[in-house]
C-alpha cells in the first residue's frame, strides 16, 4: 500500500504542498503546515488508518476506504456532523466553508489510479515528501542512516588516528 511520507529534516516548512494540494482540490488544501511556536513546522495529512476512528463513527457511512487503502470522505452523502474531526487522532478532517462538507486528504486518489504520486509529493521543493510503500520508505530510510554513521565513523577515524607520515 502506498503512502506519503515526510523526511522532517528536509521540510522547509515553505508550504508548497499545501499551495498544490489547493490548486488540486479547487483552491481547497487537503492537508497543512502545524506551526509550533512559529519556529518548529509539522506537516499534517491523513495518516490513512488501517482502523479509521473517522471512518467507524460517521453515522451516514460517507467515510469508506478504497481498495487501495485510503480513506476519503465521499461528499454528496456527508451530513458535515463533525464526528470525524473529533475522533481523528491528528485533527485532519476539516469543515470546508466552500462546500459546507468535511474535507481531508485523499492522498490524490484519481491521480494514483492514472500513474501519478499525489501533487504534494510532486511540489516538494526539498523532497522531504516521499511517495511509495512502507518497505521501500524504510529500506531509504535504512541506507541513508548507514550514510551517516560510515561519514561520521570515517571523520571520526580520521580526528583520532591521524596519519603519521
């Protein structure tokens, strides 16, 4: 299953992705930039729950999840209770003043389904957003740290073992 995931130490916090996601859902941002304290930035988006707590309590069943795993809200049969946005652990889902439903990521379905990685992933400057499945995130993740530790071991080596000559 594929997902979106963040390399916080790339993000910037510029707001690209919101920008395209906008752009994407007529000018409507599915997901957004938390700001703690105006220094530390937190990008939020649904995490796509394997065990939505949106998806359980909405009471017309407009929360479901697609074959592919993500959970979107279907908007013609949305009653804009609420429910969702208090059980979700992350606050996503939002009351859209536009359309007077409950928005929330939808990881860019129709896009995935024709071949594409969803508009954030795309637009991200620094390519703290990632796009794939969670082996292929992990195995990433695993080299670059391998990276790290050989730079720092071979700094290191040379610091404490200088050549004499």
């Amino acid at each position: 299953m594929k997902r979106v995931y963040l390399i916080p130490n790339r993000c910037l916090g510029c707001e690209e992705c919101i920008e395209a996601c906008a752009k994407e859902h007529d000018w409507e941002a599915r997901n957004y930039v938390l700001w703690i304290d105006m220094v530390y930035q937190v990008q939020l988006r649904c995490a796509h729950c394997e065990n939505a707590p949106c998806m359980l309590v909405c009471p017309v069943d407009a929360i479901k999840k697609t074959e592919e795993g993500i959970v979107t809200i279907d908007e013609a049969v949305c009653i804009a209770c609420g429910n969702c946005a208090l059980v979700c652990p992350f606050g996503i889902p939002r009351f859209s003043a536009n359309t007077k439903k409950m928005i929330k990521c939808d990881q860019c379905i129709d896009r995935q389904r024709e071949g594409e990685e969803p508009v954030c992933v795309r637009n991200c400057p620094t390519m703290a957003l990632q796009f794939g499945e969670i082996e292929e995130y992990e195995e990433e993740k695993r080299k670059r740290t391998a990276r790290r530790v050989l730079q720092a071991g071979t700094y290191l080596r040379d610091i404490l073992m200088p050549q004499e000559g």
